[in-house]
C-alpha cells in the first residue's frame, strides 16, 4: 500500500521549510506563516505581519496546502514501485517544494523506475536543485540509498 506518514511527512517538513507561529515575510516579502503556508485572499484581509497563529490553523493549512504533494508522492511511488516509508515522506517533501518531482527530474525518474538508483543519484547531484537547496536534494539521495 503506497501511503504517505503524514505525521513523519509534517515533522520533515517543519524542519526544512520552518514552522513560524506569527505572520512573517517570506524572502519575496510575501506574507506567510505555519510551515511555508503563504497566506491567501481572506487571510490576507484578517492577518497582517507579526499576527501570532494557532496550532489548530497551522495544522489546517498544512493538511491543505500537502495535499497535492501527498497524492502525487503516492500516485509516483505506485508508478515506481516503492513503497519504503520514508521515501514516500522525501518524496511528497521533494513535490511540496518542485511542485512535481517526476516532471522537475525527467532524466532521474526515469532512472527510479528502471531501478538504477546510482544513476538517479547521479543526475540529482548534477542538478540546479542540488545547487539551491543541497539539504533537500540530499534527503532524496539519502532516501534513494535506503532502497
């Protein structure tokens, strides 16, 4: 069964992306709170920079907001036929902050799915991702080595 630990996926992703429990600035200067959760038409009319958010409404956005990176891990994970836990979380981590890990790694996905896990590797290190974000693209190195 190809489900992703929600609670691991939450905890992984607090830790990457931030869990701030007020309005801040992103590096856009774009307002945003919780874990990465940029804040949207109504939130923006009701919240403004420096508001303290609730436990409750930073584990609603997150359900939210992960909800399409969940189903796309899962759905990948499917196609790959991998069904180790942890790399389900890095996996919908890794489409939470691409957007679409499979469509962002057309050469490395590929290469997933043959089962030629040095060579996915290879094409991850190789990559901008790599260069922008090294500790993310080396979750997905680190979970790919646990294969």
């Amino acid at each position: 069964m190809y489900k992703v630990d929600l609670k691991a996926l939450e905890g992984l992703l607090a830790k990457r992306e931030g869990k701030v429990m007020q309005v801040y600035a992103d590096h856009l200067g774009k307002l945003t709170a919780g874990i990465g959760h940029l804040l949207t038409g109504t939130e923006l009319k009701s919240l403004k920079l420096g508001d303290a958010v609730t436990e409750k409404q930073v584990s609603d956005w997150f359900a939210k907001d992960c909800q399409k990176a969940v189903k796309k891990a899962e759905e990948q994970a499917a196609e790959l036929g991998i069904h180790h836990s942890w790399f389900m979380v890095v996996l919908a981590s890794a489409n939470f902050q691409l957007g679409d890990f499979k469509a962002v790694f057309t050469g490395s996905y590929p290469l997933l799915k043959a089962g030629d896990f040095r060579g996915a590797i290879s094409g991850i290190q190789a990559s901008k991702w790599m260069k922008q974000t090294p500790v993310r693209a080396t979750d997905m190195i680190d979970a790919i080595r646990m294969l």
